[in-house]
C-alpha cells in the first residue's frame, strides 16, 4: 500500500508520468488451517485463535459443528477478544476438562473481504475404562486362559494390561501377584495355579495417563489332581496285643491337589512277601468344617499277638491316591501265652519233695518274651478247695517241691508268663509222696467192762503217712509193778480192744501206736483203768465230727460198757430223737440216719446210763450238699468281649471248689465251657463277634456235687449292622449306560464291614433281581454297574458286617444319549387284591348278611309263633269236638222228641238257622203248655235209632234251599206262620246253646223235658244201630261256627246234609214244602240252584228278636 509513480518516456521529450495510491485490502485469513490441544481429565485447557485481516473482524466459535454453550456446567467460560497489529484475536477455556470436551472445536473469522475458518481439536487425556467381559476360556489344574474385550483407550494408546490373581480366601492388597500382557492382546494365561484352589482374576489396562479401574473378578476353581505329597508325621504304636493304633496328619495344603476324602492304611506282617491290606478311613465332610483336623487316629484290629507289621499310609482324592508315607515297622504289644508248657511230669524224691520236669511252649505260642514258669501243686482231698493251692516261680524247665504233706497225692500244673502276665495252665497231673512212719492215734480210751476185763478204744490218726499195717496195744499192770508188759498186735481197721481175764480190782495201763510199711510210729498217751464187778455206765466212741454227703447213710456208732448194762438214749439239739423210717437205732446204739438231708446237720448226743452212773459223748454232723445256684451279671462290654460277673450263694456246707462258665452265640444249640477256680469272681471273654448277642451261665461246684445253672442272661456285643447312606450320597454319578455307587458313604455301625452285595431290576419288574457282585471287598470307594440308557432301575446295594446286614433301595432313570432324563413307568400290575380286602364290597355284602340273618330270625319266631297257636287252636278243637260229640248225640235225641211237639203249620221239617251247624238252635212251641220262663226245658227219652238218608239237593226242592245256606248271616227271615205259634199267650221261643251247658246240665234238663202229647212220627225212624247226623262237618267248620270266623275268600264252603227221607206222597208235606219254600227259605246261593229271582223279605220284628238273642247266646 503507497504512492506509486508511473513514468512513461519515449525518447521524445521529456515523457509523462502520474502518481497513483495504491490501497491493499486484507481479507480475514489465519495462518494455519488446523491446531490441537491436549489436556488430562481434570485439568483446565485455553484454546486461542488468530484471524488476520483488515478490520472490522469478527470471530465466532461452534463444537462438533454445532453451536457452542457457554454455559455448560458453568466449566466453559465466555470466550476472551483481543487485538493484534495484523487482526483480532480469541481465547476459549474450559475448566475441568472431560471426556465429554474432546471434539473438534471451530473458530469462524470474516470481514468485508472474506472468511476464514480454524480447526482445533481438542483430546481430553484420560486412563482407560474398566475391560468388560472378562471371561475363562479353558481351564486346567494348574493353570486358567481368560479372555476379554478391549476397552475405551482414554484417548491415550494403551500400553499394556495387567492380570491381577490371588486365592480366592486372601486380600488382593497382600497376597496377590500381577501377570502383564501386551497392548495387543485379548487373551492371556494365568499360570502356578495349585489343583483344587479357588483363585479370583481382574484385568486392568494400562496407557501413559493412567491405569484403568478394575475389570469384573471372575473366580475359577482349579482342577484336582492326586495329591504329590505323603500324610505328614504318620507314627504307629501298639495299641493291644492284637492292635495297632496309626496316627499321621494330612498332607501338605499345596500337595493335596484336591479335597482329601479319605485315607487307606496298609499294613502287612513285616518282611512278609504277602500283599498289603488295607483299610479305608472315610472322611465327612460339613459346613461347620472350617478347621482341619490336625491329627487322625485309626487302631487295626485283629492281629496277631507280638508280632511286627509294616504299616504306611495314602490320602486319596476324588482323583485317586497320592503317594505313600514311608513304611513304619511296629510291634502289636504282648501278651500271656496261649499254650502252657508242653511234657509235664512229676515223681517223688521222699514223703515230703516231688520232682517236676517240663518243656517250653512253642514260640508261636508265647506272645512276648517269656520271663519264667510258674509251678502249681495242691494236695488231692475229698473237701479239695482252690484255696490250698501253692506255687514255685522259676526261669529253669525242673522244679523240686519240697515241704509236701507224707504220703499224699498232688496235683500239678505249669505254666509260662510274659511282661502282660500268666498264661494258660497244663493239664493237670498227679503223683503222691513216698510213705513214712505213721503219726500216734489221735485219742485212748480205757473203759472198765466188768471184774476182768477192760474195753481199750483209740481213733485213727490224724495223718497215717502210708499204708497202715497193723496197731499194737501195749498193756502194763500197774497195781503188780513187776508184772511183764504185754503186747497185742491189732488189725489196721480195729479201733477197739476188749482185754480179759484181768484180775478183779487191779489198775492197768494202756498205749496204743500205728505202724506202716515204713515202721512203727508213735505210741499214745498211757491210760488206766481198774476192773470192778459194779461198773457205772461208759461209752466208748469218741465225740467227734463226721461230714456225709447229700443223700447219703451215715451211721453213729454209741459202743458202751457198764455193769449192768447201760441204757442209750439219743438227742439232736438238746430234744428227743423221733425215730421213723429214715431215722431209726440199731441193737448195738448206733444211729443209722438214711438219706441225709441238710436239715439233718446238727449235734448229735448219745447217753449211756444205768445204775451206778452216765456218759455221754457229742457227735457234730455236717450234711454236704451241693452248692445253690450263682447270681450272674453283665459288667462291661465292647465290639469283641465281655466281661460277666457273678455272686456266689450258699456252699451247701461244702467249700466251693470252682465255677463252670457257659456261654455261645444266642441262635446257636452248642454251649463252651470254661473252669474257673473258686477265686474268680468274673470272665472276660474275648475274640467274639461284633454286634451279636452272647447267652451266658454259670454253675458251682463243691465236693459233693454241682449247683444249678445261674439265670441264663444275654449280653451282646457293642455295635450294629451297616447304617445306610442317603441316596444322593451313594449315587455318585449317573450316565447314559451306567451308574457309579459311592460305597465309602456307608457307615460301619461299629462294626467292620466285611463286604458288599449288588443287585438290579428294572422298575416294575418286581419278580427278577439280576446279580451284579457279591462279596464286593468293604475297602472298594467306586463301583460301577452297567445298564441300558433311558430306563428307570431299582438297584439295591447290600452291606455285611459281623452284626448283621442293612439293605439300601436306590430308585433312578439312566439318561438318555442326549442327557435328558425320562419320565417314571406307569406299571400296571396284574396282581388285584383280594375281594375281601375291597371296602367297596365287603361293607354292602356285611349289611347284606346283617339284614338276611335278622329276617331269617324274625320269620323263624313268627313261623314258631304261629305253630304254637296252631297246635292251642287245635287242641281247643279237638276237645270240642270231643264235647260236642256227646251233646250233639243227646240233642239229636231231644230234637226228634220235640218235632213231635209242633202241631201246627210244621209237621216234617226242621227249622235251623244253619243246617250245616252241629250246634242246631230248635225252636217248638205248642199252645198251653210253654213254660214261664219262655224256655223250654230239655227231657230225657230213650235214644231213638234213625235210618239216614242223603238229602236230595234238587234246586226246586226244600232241601236245596237248605243245602245251598252257608252261614248265620245268610239266613232268611222266617215266615210269620213260622213264628207265631212261639209268641201265644205272651210266652217267648226258647233259644238254648248246647255249647253253653256242661254235659251234666244237658243230662238234667233231658229227664225235666215234658213227654209230647202226640205220636211220633214214624217217617223219621230209622233203622236200629244208626245214629242220626244231620250234616257231617269237619273239625275247621265247627271252629269256625265256634269262634264267628267268616270264611276264607278261597274256601269251597261244604253244604252236604243227611236228613231223614222226604215223603211227597203227603200232602202235609207238600203245602208245608210250598210254604217253607215261598215265604220261609230264599233261593239257593248256587247260581245253578235256580233261575227264578233272587230276593231277600224284610226281617220282622219277630226274626229280629230272634237274631239278637242267637247272636248274645253265641257271644
């Protein structure tokens, strides 16, 4: 912009020029077309921009293309102008800066001569987000891969990403360890897992501003392995003479590689080329586990005594068994041998010392080390007693035992013991010392028996020390000192001497001495007596005791002397001897007591009197019988012994020598049986199964016999059969084409498990179980059974031990290919209960019954009812008949006397209300000679005999009229002609009932009947020997007229009439038939009777009297 001058020139002259003003116009321009800012999350940012031009210059800003607010937030502040030498200028801030920030902002400038436009970009730094979708993309027991998707940068490239792993139980701030990947990758792999750990990942990202928050944790278990490390600190003890106690503690927590579910213990004799055994210790597992167990324990039993075993054990996982702790040899403890010393012999070396010699048990046998014998020897009696036993110790095989009683037999018995104790004693053997000279006899006595001679008697004595052979008497005058000693040699069984032919009042002296085959013993004390012709009563037996056995004769011998001779008399207690047939005394004075009982053990006194004195002598006896039965008890019992106890009762007066112990298996018949001594008190019994009931008994025994056996008890060993498992438990795994069975989830119940039995069916199939395995081996943790994929089973899995067996149902369904399960069978049997257990028709078919039974009772009472009525209806009827039997043979006689009366209009008929009733009502009169009372008396003629003729029952007759009546009640009034002769003079008919009147009355009022004036007619007579019966009727037609029945509606009632024979020749006859049939008698009932026209005449006053009075005679 100026002055610029234009200057032209030619040449010629001097040229031209002009000045001209230059003005250049700036349009609004900025330098460059673009600028970026930076700035971290947070921080504050100022955006400029400077626009060249020529003024006036206007500058605009907008974001994203679209209008900038001002006010968002309150962090964007109203932009800043200023001026430049070349333009105009303006500034923008934003406080606090965010991800929302970041865009692409545009500063607008124009003037007159253009516009312009600059960019600027602006990039809120920041640390990147959080990675999503964190995820485990395989998995194994030591190591995991994850994957996720890569997240929001932060306007920043990312650097790298940081895995963050640590066990699941610890904080991530102090045992976690950091794993980093590249920038590029989705995908890393975290490894130095530990098998069956839990562990929690998170993934950050890293870029230059920052790091990211955490991603999601994702928790991933590690796979199991077996474990690679022994139990720790295993040791194993001796628990018992037949255990072993094992005691370790688990592996190491980084060796286990899983969860430890049990353990298996081996043990094998040691150095033995035998396999080892093993025993499975299970291991339970609950929510309330959350400190281990430090140490397990587990004994082994059922070993053999002293003997060392090799023992190690193994943890086991869900995976299998890791490897063995090392094997640790131990001893299973001592114990009493098990068999005594084997070659036991003993011989005499003098009366008083016997050698015994023997041989060491087997080595198998002893159980421990064997520390000495011990030698046990007690003398053989009849009241033999556990008590006299005595015993040598020694470590040597020979033993001499000195001190022994002479002359006595011995037994013997050796045994050997270790540290633990005694053990089993030697059959019993015996041997008696060598004989030696005998001791003195026990007690002298010197009676005076008469003038010359002296009774001498002795007892035995105490110990003979052999054999005895013969006593010597030695006899001395002591009255005449010079007088030789005399010597009697006596027989080994006599214990008395009468020595005679002594001089009368001389003292004598007397010693008395045993010998054996050894020499002659002792001799007694000396005793005198002198010979006098008046000796006082003596006895010589000693008092003394005498034991006999139960049941058993014993005899008292009371030998007395005396002059005269004494009287013996007996007493038991102080009282009076009773002698009967058990208790009787013999001539001699001994009491003979047959069949001794134990009530019988008393004192015995035995008195010898006579006249110059007494003596008497006390004889104790003691009746033995066998022992009363023990008390028995239970003391203690375990899973393989028990221990019984027992109290003894009364020793029957002999000393209990010992105890015989019964005891077996309850079910079984065969009883054991052990001998004890007399000083035990109780029996421990070992080796016994577990969990089944023992029956025990026991009996004592004495010199005379044994007791009865105790109460027999039962006491069963600690434990039970398998308890079964639930069923979730036992079915570990089911497939398509097998099922796996936990068997470890059984419990023991106490008792070992010896083994397992498997069976199957399928579900509805209740008549086949297919075997799988018996005897499955109790250790076996898996089992697998095969079977057909889609359909439902019952399994049923069986666990044995020593107690008994539990059995275990398992119902389920194989899947299918696909691993669906299907749904139940509906099984349909073919089987139906039986009818009667059918509620639906036992209950009508009992009411059916009920009712059918209560009807048949009813009809059955009515029916009995009815018969009774039947046969009183009878018998009233047959009595009747029999009554009016003999009235109707007097009436008939008294009506043909009265016919003879009527003189009027009626000379041949009869009139009657029912001509077939027996009972006929006559009704006569004649004129004068009515009697007062209107009723004619009967009267009494000889029986006229009458000719029956049948009535001819012509329908136009009379007798057809009188056949064809029926009843009372059908009977027509009778004519006024009829009537009128009955009603002369003020008198009235007489209407008498023969069934009203005893058969006496009739008899009376027949001989008081006036005679008729008139003749009788012959026409009715008869000839001789037949009576006359009007009408024939059967015994229910007169209890029908008698009892006013009407008759049944289906009854054919009977009109049959036989009446003497009707004359037509008289014309009497006939004018009466003509009015009897016109005015008197209606027509027959009998359509066939006849055809003129039925019609019934209103009854006179007359017929109606008369009809009462028949009526009231007939009530």
């Amino acid at each position: 912009m100026g002055f610029y001058l234009c200057h032209a020139v030619n040449g010629i002259g001097s040229g031209i020029s002009r000045v001209v003003f230059l003005t250049v116009r700036i349009p609004a321009k900025f330098i460059a077309s673009t600028k970026n800012y930076t700035v971290q999350r947070g921080s504050n940012v100022t955006m400029e921009c400077v626009a060249m031009g020529d003024r006036p210059l206007s500058l605009s800003w907008s974001f994203n293309g679209g209008s900038l607010s001002w006010q968002i937030g309150g962090r964007l502040g109203v932009p800043d102008y200023f001026t430049t030498t070349s333009g105009k200028g303006s500034r923008v801030t934003i406080q606090v800066a965010k991800r929302e920030d970041s865009g692409f902002y545009m500063c607008n400038a124009k003037n007159l001569f253009g516009s312009d436009a600059l960019v600027i970009r602006l990039l809120v730094l920041e640390p990147p987000d959080a990675i999503e979708r964190l995820s485990v993309v395989e998995g194994g027991s030591r190591s995991v891969r994850l994957r996720w998707r890569k997240p929001f940068n932060g306007n920043s490239a990312i650097i790298s990403y940081i895995l963050q792993v640590k066990e699941k139980q610890d904080l991530w701030q102090t045992a976690s360890r950091n794993i980093t990947a590249p920038s590029n990758a989705t995908e890393a792999t975290v490894g130095g897992l530990l098998p069956s750990f839990s562990y929690d990942v998170r993934v950050f990202a890293v870029n230059a501003i920052g790091t990211s928050e955490a991603s999601e944790i994702v928790s991933y278990t590690a796979d199991e392995e077996v474990p690679d490390g022994p139990p720790l600190n295993a040791l194993a003890i001796g628990a018992g003479p037949k255990s072993l106690k094992v005691t370790w503690q688990a592996p190491a927590a980084d060796s286990q590689n899983g969860q430890i579910r049990g353990y298996y213990i081996g043990y094998k004799v040691f150095n033995s080329s035998a396999p080892y055994m093993y025993i499975t210790k299970k291991l339970s597992y609950t929510d309330e586990d959350s400190v281990p167990i430090e140490m397990y324990e587990y004994i082994i039993q059922h070993l053999e005594k002293f003997t060392k075993y090799s023992v190690h054990v193994q943890a086991f996982n869900a995976i299998g068994a890791g490897p063995r702790s090392p094997d640790m040899g131990v001893l299973t403890l001592e114990d009493v041998p098990s068999q005594p010393p084997q070659g036991l012999q003993a011989s005499p070396l003098s009366s008083q010392s016997l050698m015994v010699v023997w041989s060491p048990p087997p080595l198998y046998a002893l159980h421990g080390i064997l520390q000495g014998y011990r030698v046990i020897y007690k003398p053989v009696t009849e009241d033999e007693d556990e008590s006299d036993e005595h015993w040598l110790e020694t470590s040597k095989l020979t033993a001499v035992l000195y001190g022994l009683e002479k002359y006595t037999n011995y037994s013997v018995q050796v045994l050997a013991f270790t540290r633990m104790g005694l053990g089993v004693r030697s059959p019993a053997i015996f041997s008696r010392t060598q004989q030696d000279i005998p001791e003195r006899p026990a007690d002298i006595k010197a009676c005076p028996a008469g003038p010359d001679s002296i009774l001498v008697s002795w007892r035995p004595p105490l110990h003979t020390n052999g054999e005895r052979v013969k006593y010597t008497l030695f006899i001395r005058d002591i009255t005449n000192a010079d007088t030789e000693q005399g010597v009697v040699e006596l027989s080994p069984n006599q214990h008395s001497f009468l020595v005679e032919n002594l001089k009368e009042n001389f003292k004598y002296g007397f010693r008395v001495s045993s010998s054996t085959v050894m020499g002659e013993g002792e001799k007694t004390r000396e005793v005198s007596s002198s010979t006098h012709d008046q000796v006082s009563a003596q006895i010589a037996s000693f008092s003394h005791l005498v034991q006999t056995g139960w049941h058993a004769t014993v005899a008292l011998a009371c030998q007395a002397v005396g002059q005269p001779l004494p009287t013996l008399t007996w007493r038991r207690g102080g009282q009076p001897i009773v002698f009967d047939d058990r208790i009787k005394m013999d001539s001699n004075g001994t009491l003979i007591i047959a069949n001794a009982l134990t009530t019988d053990a008393a004192n015995y006194t035995c008195k010898a009197e006579n006249y110059h004195g007494a003596d008497e002598i006390v004889i104790s006896l003691l009746v033995q019988a066998p022992p009363k039965n023990p008390v028995l008890g239970v003391s203690i019992t375990t899973s393989s012994s028990i221990q019984v106890n027992w109290r003894s009762s009364s020793n029957g007066g002999s000393k209990i020598q010992g105890f015989y112990v019964n005891y077996k298996r309850a079910p079984e018949p065969q009883w054991r049986v052990t001998r004890l001594d007399s000083s035990h008190r109780s029996l421990f019994v070992d080796e016994l199964l577990c969990g089944v009931p023992y029956d025990f008994r026991v009996q004592a025994f004495n010199g005379v016999g044994r007791s009865p056996f105790s109460n027999t008890i039962t006491a069963k060993t600690n434990g039970s059969a398998p308890i079964m498992p639930a069923q979730s438990l036992i079915l570990r795994h089911i497939n398509s084409t097998f099922v796996v069975l936990d068997l470890s989830q059984w419990q023991h119940g106490g008792c070992a498990l010896l083994w397992f039995s498997i069976e199957y069916q399928l579900w509805g199939d209740h008549e086949h179980w297919h075997s799988v395995r018996h005897h499955i081996p109790a250790n076996t943790t898996l089992f697998r059974v095969d079977l057909q994929p889609e359909s439902w089973y019952l399994v049923k899995v069986t666990a044995f031990n020593e107690a008994g067996s539990t059995e275990c149902l398992l119902k389920f369904a194989t899947k299918g290919y696909t691993g669906s399960t299907i749904e139940p069978l509906q099984v349909v049997h073919r089987y139906s209960e039986p009818f009667y257990q059918k509620a639906y028709i036992m209950i009508p078919l009992c009411a059916l019954i009920v009712v059918a039974i209560v009807t048949a009772v009813a009809v059955t009472l009515f029916c009995r009812r009815r018969q009774q009525n039947f046969k009183y209806i009878a018998d009233n009827a047959t009595n009747l008949r029999r009554d009016l039997t003999a009235e109707t043979s007097l009436m008939s006689d008294i009506d043909k006397h009265n016919m003879q009366i009527a003189q009027s209009k009626i000379n041949s008929c009869i009139y009657s209300p029912d001509p077939c009733n027996t009972r006929n009502i006559n009704t006569y009169s004649e004129a004068g000679h009515m009697p007062d009372d209107g009723i004619l008396p009967y009267a009494t003629f000889p029986k006229r005999q009458t000719q029956v003729k049948p009535l001819n029952c012509d329908p136009h007759s009379l007798h057809a009229s009188v056949c064809g009546l029926t009843d009372l009640k059908d009977l027509p009034a009778p004519p006024p002609e009829m009537l009128s002769p009955l009603h002369e003079g003020g008198q009235r008919a007489s209407v008498v009932s023969t069934v009203s009147s005893t058969h006496d009355e009739l008899a009376m009022a027949l001989e008081n009947a006036p005679t008729p004036a008139h003749d009788y007619d012959p026409t009715y007579e008869a000839s001789a020997g037949v009576s006359y019966d009007p009408c024939p009727r059967e015994a229910s037609d007169d209890l029908r007229d008698f009892t006013q029945s009407p008759a049944r509606p289906n009854e054919a009632r009977r009109a049959t009439c036989e009446v003497a024979i009707y004359s037509p020749a008289s014309s009497r006859d006939a004018s009466v038939s003509s009015s009897f049939q016109s005015s008197f008698l209606q027509p027959p009932l009998s359509s066939s009777s006849s055809s003129t026209e039925k019609r019934k005449l209103p009854p006179t006053t007359q017929q109606k009297t008369l009809l009462t009075e028949i009526k009231r005679i007939k009530q």
